[in-house]
C-alpha cells in the first residue's frame, strides 16, 4: 500500500513540482516580504526656523536611519500636500521660535503629521520620533538645570526604562515570521495532499478495488497517511535549514523537541486532511473545502495577528487550531531556546487534536464504504 | 460580437453557476467569514498584552506605579511575582509578555532626587508587539515621572516654571485618527475576498468546459472567442461586485470603517480590480485545461502574492528593492492604494489617477492575453 503511493507520487511530475516549488517560494517571499519594522519612512521635513537647534533635530531624525527625507517643504500648505498625495508617510514641522524657546525655558513644539493610514507604521514611527525627542528633551533640561537653578535643585528625580529585549534582541521580524512560515507551508501542504490522495482513488473508482483486496481500512489510511508523513518531515527539515543558513535565524531548542511537535502536528493535519477527504466526493470539492477550512485556521493562528489581543470568544477557537501550537513551538524552540518543561502543553494539545481527527475520520471512512 | 450572443452565453454560464450550489455558497460566505475573522482577529495595535510585575521595592512610589499600569487599556493580567525567576519562567512560557522589574531602592532614590531605572524584558519573538509594549510603558513611566518632578518641585516651593517641559511633540494622525489597525486591515479584505472568490470560480468556468468537452460545441456555434469570453465572465464579475458590497457593507455598517469618499469612485475602482483578477483567472484557465490545476494556480497566483506584497498587511515601502519591484506587478497593490484612499482620506478621483490607469493597463493587457490564447487554443 505504501509502495503504491509512493509509485504514485512519483509518477506525478507536475505534482511533485507543485509540492516543492510554493513552499520555498513561499519562504523566500515571506522571509524578504513579511516585516513589520520601520525603516526609511518616507519623510518630508518643514523648519521654518532654520537655527542650528532645529537643524541638530532633523539631522538625528535622518541619523536614526528610520527616516528618510523625500522632500523639503517650502510651506505648511505644501507639506499638508505632500501627506495627502502620499508622497510622504510623515511631515515634520518646526515653527519659528523653536530654539528661542528651548534657550529661554519656554516648550518648543515639534509638530509631526502622521499619515495613520497604515497605523501599525505610524505607531512604531512615533515611538522612535518620541525617543529621538525624549534624548533631545533630556539634554536641554540637564543643560537648564545647570544654569538656572539654585544648588538644592540640580538633583531632580527621574525614570528611566531600561529596556532588555529577550530572545529577538534586535527586533528583527524575519526572526519571528519565517519560523512561522515552516509551520504554515506545513499545514497547508499535508492537509491538501491527504484529503486529495484519497479523494482522488474515490473519483478514479479505484477506492472499490482497493476494498475489495484484503487490505483493511485503518492499513489503507495508514499506506495513504504514511507518505504525507514523511514528506512533511522532509519538508520541515528543509525548510528549517533555508531558514537558518540564509536567513541567519537562530536555532537555540533541541531538535528532538521540534521533531516531537511536529510529529504530533502532522498527526493532527494529516487526520485533517482525512477528515476532509471522507466528507467530499471530488477532488474540486475537496479544494474548496479544505481551503475553507485552512484559511480561518491560518488567520488564527496567530501567525501575523497576534492572538493575546483578539477577542476572547475568537480567541477560545484558536484552541482548536493545531498550527496556533505548533507555531508556538516553533518559535519558542528556534527563538527561546525553552524545551518539553515548558512546552508539555501545547505537545498535549496537538496530540489530542491529532487523536480526535484521526479517529473522527476513520469513523466517517468505515461510513462513507458502506 | 453581439450584446444577444454574449448574453446568452452569460445566461448559460449563471444556470450552471446555479446548478452547483457548494460553489455558490462558498463564494457567498467568503466573505462574511474573512470579513468576520480579520475584522475582530487582524489587530496588530496589541491591546490586553499579558504583563508581570517585579516590584523589589514595595513602597508606596511603586505601587502608584503598578496602579497606572494596570489602569492602561494596552496591559492586562497585570501580575506581581516575588521572585525573578518567576518573570523569567512567565517569559518562558509566553504567559509574560513583558516584565517590568522595580529596583530595590526606587522610592529611595526618587526621594533623594536621583535618576532611577526600571528594567523591562520584553519578549521580542513578535517583534512588532515588543515595541508597541516598550512604547506604552515608557509613555506610562514618562507620566508618572513628570508628576514625580512635579511634586518635588512644588514641595521645594520653587515656581515651577523654569522647569517646563523643554520639548513637545505635537503628533496629529490623519486619516485613522486613533490608530486603530482595523481601519487599516479591513478595506484589504474587501479586495481579498474578491479575489478569491473572483479567481476560484472564473478559473473553473473555462477549463470545465474543456474537461467535458463541451468547449468543441461552444466554438462550432456562430459566437466568437470574445462573446464566449465575455459571457462567461459577466456571472462571475456579478458575483465579485456582490461580495464587494457586502464586505463594503460590513466594513462601514459592522465595523465603522470611515468611508469618506465617493461610491462612484468606490464602484469604478472595484470593477476595474475585478476585471483584471477575473481575467487573470481566465488566462490560467484557458492555459491550463483542467479544473483542479486551474483553480490551484489561479489560488496560488492570485492569493500568495496579494497577502504578501500588495501593503495588505505588510508596508511595501519597508521591503528590499528587488521584493519591491515585484510588487508593481501585483495588480493588488494598485487597488489597496486606492480603497484605502477612498475610505480613509476621501481622496478625489483626481489624486487617484496614477493607480486607476495602472488597474486599466492591467486588464487590457492580461485581456488581449487571454483571448489571444483562447483563439489559438482554438486553432
């Protein structure tokens, strides 16, 4: 039985090509694509007050390698222009008077037009804007206090956060998407190709042969299962080599605790993917269905969107979901380093999902024979 | 080619959309379903995020900072641990997202006027969440030392002015005014779930006929390649304009997208869209002649690149040169520009120019493409 798949696998070049190519395409998009960080924003800067003050605080600006200045505006009503083509992301606007009040111990005011269309960017370009600020701010007070106040005050309390980013210390997004990515290939490929090995004997009428032959049906599930198996293994090591040779991402776990989850994720996709198969008669209804039950397990998985601020209702179905599991220990064993002591519960998760869907679809199997 | 002609093909084409209710409905419930997914799932602004506490001081300064950062709507589950290993495990574990670590001496060197520091781990897996965090904390802890320097200097009686602020960032966001990245991710899904279901089911209609050979009757009709082509598309634009006004209908009605343009302008971006990801669909399926492989590569050529590279999620400006480059063929890209215009910034036609022509471009080439090898297909 398994021989028969394999031969069969192998007989179907286009397939094979199929298999191969979208996964590191995929990987390769993703990996270079998918970033939430901000760098070059588009910037267009108008300094009406043309002083040296004004000038050291757009040169950090541009330093920060955050912004990149794609215009001078002569005016307000041209900067105000430039934002609203989208010429701009940001226009920064000093007015007049700007170092006048910093020297005379009055607020001067920086003023910066977001183009929040993409509130995800303007978010995390206002911090480096506030940051870039509070450095600048910080110096003129110390400066200030130096000169203005009596002796008891030049102590002044102040707070500071020091900042210790864990596990991605630079912050780099491929860190965080392209483990993702391993774990997303992998669902959407083993689901596919089990639910259309068995759909496609059903439809080639070949399914009735192989029963009336003395093969049983959980050794007919497991010859059909066992090549998905492997090839999501084989799979999931290629990938995870991709990913950590050219795109450099770290690789702190075990890899006996990564190949443990993903055992126990395949088992849960590929009795997917059988679930799926019991339930339709042709091999386009299976597409269909199983890119209608893939998409919303993708976009709860937490892959791009973050689980902890969905809604709680959506976020109770994400305990359905076996890749919501698996891409935590993906990114845990690749980025944390963490092994079973910490991960025992997502592995007992997959393993009951697995379980249930195997089981349900074996039950439908035997159903849908008679 | 005639309207008569061309429409009876249509008619054909929507009794056999018709027949097949499964299609239907999934081209129905698309929507609704990614509508109500990303609508409450897509949040990147990362509310609720999970914090941990280590508060080595105990003193009344630190408690009245704890208080401020459970009072912030972007923190939940605040929880304060005894021990640092505690944090770390937390951390771990994924329970903490953050964890803020109050020094020993907190209330003591405030008092005595010194500079202290709060130590925040953040757990930088999500990169983007980690930043959010670090940004809401450090406007908490920025409030809290300014009422910190404010009372110090009231209680030495001095006038309180030479101590101003000496620098304020006035930030005005235009267009989604409190960065809410629903506004931001939904009208995406507009043009997402026409893509779909435009590519799933166009793909289907012309390699169907090839595969029961009713393809050869069609053509040894008098209707000519673009009557065929046309009527069998006009079901499906029907279809994809329908999805449209539903998921418009959700965004705006459900999810109080502003939408601050023109339907006009609306309308005449979305049919162009449509056409071309129809027309695409139909290229691939006149070249690839069966259904199955013409649906999985239309899926893949339509769906993969519009997730990635259209600025759907992920900003186009912040890619490498060469991804960028590629994503001026993503006819995605040009639309997103535009419904992103026209809800959030009501931008007149007129600015819109550049994007529109590009859509327009788009659908007579891939047009001309996809007859052309209709005719010789024929052939």
């Amino acid at each position: 039985m398994l021989l028969k798949e394999l031969l069969q696998l192998r007989r179907d070049r286009y397939v094979r090509i199929r298999l191969l190519v979208p996964p590191l395409v995929q990987l390769f998009m993703f990996g270079y694509a998918a970033t939430f960080e901000v760098h070059r924003v588009p910037t267009a800067l108008l300094d009406r007050d043309a002083s040296q003050a004004s000038r050291d605080l757009l040169a950090s600006l541009t330093a920060s390698g955050r912004f990149e200045v794609t215009a001078i505006a002569a005016n307000e009503a041209e900067l105000i222009r430039l934002v609203d083509r989208g010429r701009a992301s940001i226009g920064v606007q000093i007015h007049p008077g700007f170092a006048a009040a910093l020297r005379s111990g009055r607020t001067a005011t920086v003023q910066v037009l977001l183009d929040s269309t993409n509130s995800n960017t303007a978010l995390i370009a206002l911090r480096y804007i506030g940051t870039i600020g509070r450095t600048l701010a910080g110096d003129v007070a110390r400066d200030r206090l130096g000169r203005l106040a009596p002796a008891e005050l030049r102590a002044i309390p102040a707070i500071v956060l020091a900042e210790r980013p864990w596990y991605n210390p630079v912050f780099d997004s491929r860190w965080f998407f392209v483990p993702g990515v391993i774990g997303s290939l992998m669902f959407v490929l083993t689901v596919n190709m089990t639910a259309f090995a068995v759909v496609r004997e059903r439809e080639t009428g070949t399914l009735e042969q192989i029963m009336v032959s003395p093969i049983r049906p959980a050794e007919f599930i497991l010859g059909k299962t066992l090549p998905s198996f492997a090839l999501g293994l084989a799979l999931a090591a290629l990938i995870t080599l991709v990913g950590t040779l050219w795109f450099q991402i770290p690789f702190r776990g075990s890899v006996l605790v990564l190949g443990l989850g993903t055992t126990l994720f395949l088992s849960s996709t590929l009795g997917l993917g059988l679930l799926i198969s019991t339930i339709c008669r042709t091999q386009q209804q299976a597409f269909a269905s199983s890119f209608f039950v893939l998409t919303p397990a993708f976009i709860l998985s937490g892959f791009t969107f973050p689980i902890a601020s969905m809604p709680l209702p959506l976020q109770w179905l994400t305990r359905l979901d076996p890749l919501r599991y698996y891409l935590e220990v993906l990114r845990s064993t690749f980025l944390k380093g963490v092994g079973l002591e910490v991960l025992w519960p997502q592995m007992l998760a997959m393993a009951a999902l697995g379980g249930l869907l195997t089981a349900a679809s074996i039950v439908r199997f035997r159903k849908s024979l008679e | 080619m005639t309207v008569r002609r061309t429409l009876a093909i249509a008619r054909k084409e929507l009794i056999q959309v018709r027949r097949d209710p499964r299609s239907l409905l999934i081209a129905m419930l698309m929507p609704v379903l990614l509508m109500g997914l990303l609508g409450y799932g897509a949040r990147l602004d990362a509310r609720q995020l999970p914090v941990w506490i280590f508060d080595r001081d105990g003193s009344q300064e630190s408690q009245a900072l704890l208080h401020q950062v459970r009072a912030s709507p972007y923190f939940a589950l605040v929880r304060t641990v005894e021990r640092y290993d505690a944090l770390v495990a937390a951390l771990d574990a994924g329970r903490a997202r953050l964890g803020l670590v109050v020094p020993p001496d907190f209330s003591r060197r405030l008092r005595s006027g010194e500079r202290v520091a709060v130590q925040a781990l953040v757990d930088g897996t999500d990169d983007n969440s980690a930043h959010l965090a670090i940004g809401y904390a450090e406007a908490i802890l920025d409030r809290f030392a300014a009422e910190v320097q404010g009372d110090w200097i009231r209680r030495r009686g001095l006038s309180e002015r030479a101590f101003v602020a000496p620098l304020s960032i006035e930030a005005r966001t235009w267009y989604n005014e409190d960065l809410d990245s629903r506004h931001f991710i939904i009208p995406g899904v507009v043009a997402l779930a026409m893509a779909l279901v435009g590519a799933l089911l166009a793909s289907l209609a012309v390699a169907r006929e090839w595969e029961r050979g009713t393809m050869e009757q069609l053509v040894s009709t008098p209707v000519t390649a673009a009557e065929i082509l046309v009527g069998k598309l006009l079901p499906y634009f029907a279809i994809g304009m329908a999805d449209a006004a539903i998921c418009v209908a959700i965004a705006v009605g459900w999810f109080a997208v502003p939408f601050r343009g023109t339907l006009l302008a609306l309308a005449a971006a979305t049919a162009l869209f449509l056409l071309v990801t129809l027309l695409v669909a139909l290229f691939i399926s006149v070249t690839i002649r069966n259904q199955l492989g013409a649906s999985q590569i239309a899926i893949l050529a339509t769906l993969l690149p519009f997730n990635m590279l259209s600025g759907f999620a992920f900003p186009i400006d912040q890619m490498p040169a060469p991804v960028r480059a590629i994503t001026y063929v993503v006819w995605g890209r040009y639309y997103l520009t535009v419904v992103k215009a026209i809800l959030l910034k009501g931008s007149p036609l007129g600015d819109l120019l550049a994007p529109m022509s590009a859509l327009a471009l788009y659908a007579l080439a891939v047009g001309v493409l996809a007859t052309r090898r209709f005719r010789k297909s024929l052939d």
